[in-house]
C-alpha cells in the first residue's frame, strides 16, 4: 500500500514524529506485536508463526518470544507485506453509498474498504461524511489526534467543493461569507472562503461541522446541492492520483 507523505510543519506530520520517538529502542515479542497490530487472539498469532506464516525484516521467524525492535520493523503476514505501526494514521477517498459507521444502516461501511487488521484495531473516522458525500477522510485508531481534528474548539479548516443544481452569483458568495441563518441554529453560520470555480461549482472553506452544514448553507440561498466532495482539511489535500475507494497511510518525509 503506497504512503503518502506529510509536509514537515504540519499537526499530523509533528504527530507521527512523536510516535517515532516515543518508539525508539523499545522491543516487542513477536506474538505480542502481532496481536497488537490487530491480526487476532495472542494464541491465533502463536500459530500462524510456529505454522511458519510470518517474516520479520526479510527473514522466516518461527519463535513467538522472539523480540524486535519496533522502529523501522517490517514484516509479512502471509505473504502480505506490512509495517509497524504503534497507531494508525490513514487517508481514504470516500465513495459514494458509503456510510461513515461501524454499524450501518442502508448502505456497506467504508471500514469494509480497509485491509481486517486495522479494523480489529479499532480505527475511526475523524468526522463523518454524509453517505452521498464523497472525498477525503481522515482514519485512526489515536484518540488524542482524533479529538485534535475534530473538536469544533480547534477549528481545523476544511474545502468542499460544491457542485450547485442553479448558477452562483455574486451576491451568494457575499451572503455565505457574511453569514446565514439556519434552522435550529441560534447564530449565523459563515464560510471562511468561497472560490467560484465555475458557473456552478464553488470551493467552501468551513470551520465547523454542523449537520448537514453545506447542503443547509446552499439551500439559505435558494439552491441546492447536486454532488459534494471534499478535496481538504487542514492543509491535507485530497491527492489528485487516490481513487475513490482507496486509502493510503500517512507517513512523515524519509
């Protein structure tokens, strides 16, 4: 699974470098980092390595005590290559009739996208999209760097890009940007920025993440959302070559 890889200065980027620290120099046996990275019961790990299933760093390992050392470890399961991970950060480009949920309702989850182990560990979404909203989401099983990106109180910006069934005129963007009123909602909500794109298509930059928030800003200016994507958060882009469906890890520079 290919990586993508973060900028330097970023909150995610300072985030998997603590990781990288807070694992230097410490080991792990082999059953045990197994199990932790999700690929079952410690005596299901036992097996697959006494049944000669696992290579650690390019060479077969059939002790289950044996320890390595967790920094820059890879190993195969099966033939299928992967490396360690203390917790995991992912990228995945949403499709379309997929629900943001563990228990879904009327259509499959995207955790069905993602390889069993890293579901075994408990991995979230970092905000929901709605089930006909596609584009990038944010994926981890780190309950400090989900708070982090998702609570309202650190207003992480977030572009949408919004494809309108009527044209946008000048006075809607004027009026997005000064502020709406929505239902339910005691204070106008306003975008941080709005690009015109096209005759129907704009880029919105939010803050929040009220329900529905797009589709109810657009609807205050008589019109309607016909497909909606989004293309960042933070100052993560949605990478131009990740198909809808596919997810990759984030990873620091090399």
């Amino acid at each position: 699974m290919r990586a993508f890889y973060l900028p330097y200065n970023s909150h995610m980027a300072k985030t998997l470098d603590l990781e990288r620290r807070l694992i230097s120099g410490k080991k792990l046996s082999l059953e045990k980092l197994l199990h932790k990275q999700g690929f079952g019961s410690r005596k299901l790990c036992r097996i697959m390595i006494l049944n000669e299933e696992i290579t650690v760093n390019g060479a077969l390992c059939d002790d289950p005590d044996a320890e390595f050392e967790l920094e820059n470890l890879s190993y195969t399961v099966k033939g299928e290559p992967w490396e360690y991970k203390e917790k995991s950060y992912l990228m995945m480009h949403k499709p379309a009739n997929y629900e943001c949920s563990h228990k879904t309702q009327h259509h499959p989850t995207i955790y069905s996208l993602l390889p069993h182990p890293l579901v075994e560990r408990g991995v979230q979404c970092i905000g929901r999209l709605d089930e006909d909203t596609t584009g990038l989401i944010l994926i981890s099983d780190d309950g400090q760097f989900i708070h982090r990106m998702s609570s309202p109180k650190h207003k992480v910006p977030k572009i949408y890009e919004v494809t309108c069934k009527h044209p946008i005129v000048e006075a809607n963007i004027h009026a997005l940007l000064s502020g709406v009123k929505l239902i339910d909602e005691d204070e106008t909500i306003a975008a941080l920025e709005v690009k015109q794109i096209s005759e129907r298509v704009i880029h919105m930059t939010l803050a929040e993440g009220k329900y529905h928030q797009v589709k109810r800003m657009v609807a205050t200016i008589s019109n309607r959302v016909e497909a909606l994507k989004r293309i960042q958060i933070g100052d993560l882009k949605l990478p131009d070559d990740l198909k809808a469906g596919e997810w990759r890890w984030l990873q620091l520079p090399c």
